[in-house]
C-alpha cells in the first residue's frame, strides 16, 4: 500500500474578491517586499484597485513573461539578495515559479543550475523567503505545490525543477474574479493543463485512496467549469470559482502522487520550444486517452470506469473516449486544432529524454512517438 503525504500551504484565502486580503497581511508584518507579477497584471483593474496603498508597501517589482531560466533568477538574486525580506508572486505559473526560485535562491549560495534536478550537483536546503501567491490563471496550481519549474532552452536544454517542502508558499490567495476576461486560449490551456495534474495523479502508480479522492473532487470541479469559463454571467462565475478550485486541488494531488507520461513528455518538449505548457499537456492528453481505451492493464480499466460514473455519473464500455469526447464537445476553444510544427529531430531528440514516470504502464518509446505524431502532426 503506498501513503500519501499532503504537504499544503499554511494559510490560504478563497473566494471572489480575496485578493483584498492581500494588503492587511502586509501591513500586520511590514518587511521589505519583492513582487514578482507579468505585465498584463500591472496593466488591469485588479492592480488599479489595490495601487496605492499596494506600491507603498513594496520595495519593486521584476516582470516576468516566461518560463523564468537560470541566469534570470540568478540576477534577479543579485540584484536583491540582503534588501528583500518577503516575496509577493502576482500572475500566472510562471510568475509564481519564478518568485518561489527567487525566494529559495535568495538564501542559498550558489547559482541555480547547482541545485537544479536532472542537471544540479547541491542539495537544497529549507531556507527560502517567505512567499504570498496569488494565482491569475487556473493551472499549474503552483500556489500550493513544493517545486519550482525553471527552464533553460538557451544552452543546456533543460526544464526541471528546484524541489522542497519548505517551498510551498506561507499564503495563498485564491480569487477567481483574476480570471475574468482573459482570452479563451489561456483559460482553456490552463484549466487543460489543471485537468491534466488530476487524472495523471488519479491513475499514478503512487496513488492511494486519499489522493485518489482529492484529484476525483478536483475533476468533479473541472467538470462543473470547463464549457461556461469565459461566460460573462453568474454561470462563468460559478465556472472560474471551480475551475480555481480544480487547480489548487491539482496541485496537492500531483504532490501527493506525481505525475506521468504526458507530463513525462510534455517537460522535455518544454525545454526546446515555446509552446504553453497547458496546450501541449491537452495535445498529448487526447491521444493518451485513445492508448487508454485500448488498455488492458485491469487496474487502468477499473480506475476509469468508476471515474466515468464519478464525472458523468453512467457506466460506459469506453469511459476514456468518452471523457475525450466531452473535453472537445465542451471546450470553449479548440486548442487542439492550431496547427503547431515539431520535426521528426526534435521528436526524437524529446523521445530520448521522456518518461512513463508514476505510470501504471510502462508506455513504450513506438507509443510515446504515437503520442506526439497525434499531438503535432
């Protein structure tokens, strides 16, 4: 039997309009603070309303608009290093990857790519600046995760992550009133890429009944959200607030049971191109679905008939067609359909570095390639 540890965050604010919460927990514990935020937030009506008293409070702010490498961390760390004392990430799971980075480097003496998984040769410690994440997409849920994914498509062609415990922000603020108004593309990539961390974690290796049950309420969530995301009615309320939920309850049941062949893929394929990481984890999703339905491994099946009766409340002789069925039919965008280019080099050059990871079956290099032929045809 495997056991399960949920390593959560410490406080956490949910809720329409809790990013107001934001400047009394700064000015209970005033202390020179970093914010770390993309442009888009600087530029809309969430930032208007908290400016003033907000700018007073903090010491500057770096902009962050992709997935942060390790010379951008590392100057960020010695541009700040000894002057900041607490960190407030802004934005989507970039911008909240790269303050986490930030705010762990900040109190380690060597570079990142020393202590970077796949390539580092230094082990982490706990020492990190404390963190307040405030999420403005619902994805990577890494608002309540220990890792911290830093890329560097520039020399070593590496995506991995910076790892420990202590990591997962002290706060989090969770407001679904953040998503409102972004583009169809970017919900629906993200809310993908949340769909993706629960059913991986739902049919992971690692798996037990309690993480099991976390990611089967976090796609209960998904479901309740994913074909109203970008109404501009009660109903799209309703859809961002679970959708938000689905993505924190993604990020805790990845925690707990990992990950696995789409995310063994997806990550290397994120190391040479600038596709969204959320869009390629749904590409390769929908033909792992097909490699699903022809299973025969009896604890797959098992597992995905009683998620079909679960999410859809029917028994089906094919629940995982089915489930990529309704992801198309009720998808606000089909991010699918947009022709993006992957050579049969860079195929290759991802194939020899991918993974099963946590997966029940050992996917087969012939179907890992089968999967990213589907995906980038």
């Amino acid at each position: 039997m495997n056991i399960s540890q949920m390593i959560s965050n410490r406080q956490t604010f949910f809720g329409n309009g809790s990013l107001r919460e934001l400047i009394p927990l700064l000015e209970a514990s005033p202390l020179p603070t970093l914010l770390f935020c993309g442009r888009s937030f600087l530029q809309g009506a969430a930032y208007a309303s908290i400016k003033q008293p907000l700018d007073g409070l903090l010491l500057g702010h770096e902009i962050v608009s992709h997935e942060a490498s390790p010379d951008e961390i590392d100057c960020w760390v010695a541009r700040w290093r000894g002057k900041v004392s607490r960190v407030v990430a802004i934005g989507g799971g970039s911008v909240l990857d790269a303050a986490k980075a930030f705010a762990a480097l900040s109190e380690h003496p060597l570079p990142t790519l020393r202590y970077l998984e796949k390539v580092g040769d230094s082990k982490l410690s706990a020492n990190t600046l404390p963190l307040i994440a405030i999420p403005t997409t619902a994805g990577t849920g890494s608002e309540v995760t220990q890792n911290a994914v830093v890329t560097d498509k520039a020399t070593i062609k590496v995506k991995a992550s910076l790892r420990h415990p202590n990591f997962v922000p002290q706060v989090a603020i969770l407001d679904p009133l953040l998503l409102k108004g972004a583009p169809d593309q970017v919900l629906a990539c993200c809310a993908i890429d949340a769909f993706t961390h629960l059913f991986e974690a739902y049919l992971s290796a690692k798996g037990n009944a309690f993480s099991r049950q976390t990611a089967i309420s976090g796609m209960q969530a998904f479901i309740n959200g994913w074909p109203a995301l970008n109404r501009d009615d009660r109903l799209g309320d309703d859809a961002r607030e679970q959708m938000m939920m689905a993505s924190w309850l993604g990020g805790l049941s990845l925690s707990m049971a990992g990950l696995g062949v789409i995310h063994g893929i997806a990550g290397e394929l994120g190391a040479i191109k600038d596709y969204h990481h959320g869009e390629v984890c749904g590409r390769l999703l929908l033909p792992f679905l097909t490699l699903l339905h022809n299973s025969q491994h009896p604890q797959q099946q098992q597992l995905m008939t009683e998620l079909a009766s679960k999410l859809f409340d029917k028994v089906s002789d094919s629940p995982a067609l089915l489930l990529a069925e309704w992801i198309k039919a009720q998808a606000i965008t089909p991010f699918w359909q947009t022709p993006q280019p992957l050579s049969e080099e860079e195929r290759q050059w991802i194939l020899a570095r991918s993974n099963s990871k946590n997966s029940l079956v050992d996917y087969s290099r012939e179907q890992q390639y089968w999967m990213l032929q589907q995906a980038y045809p």
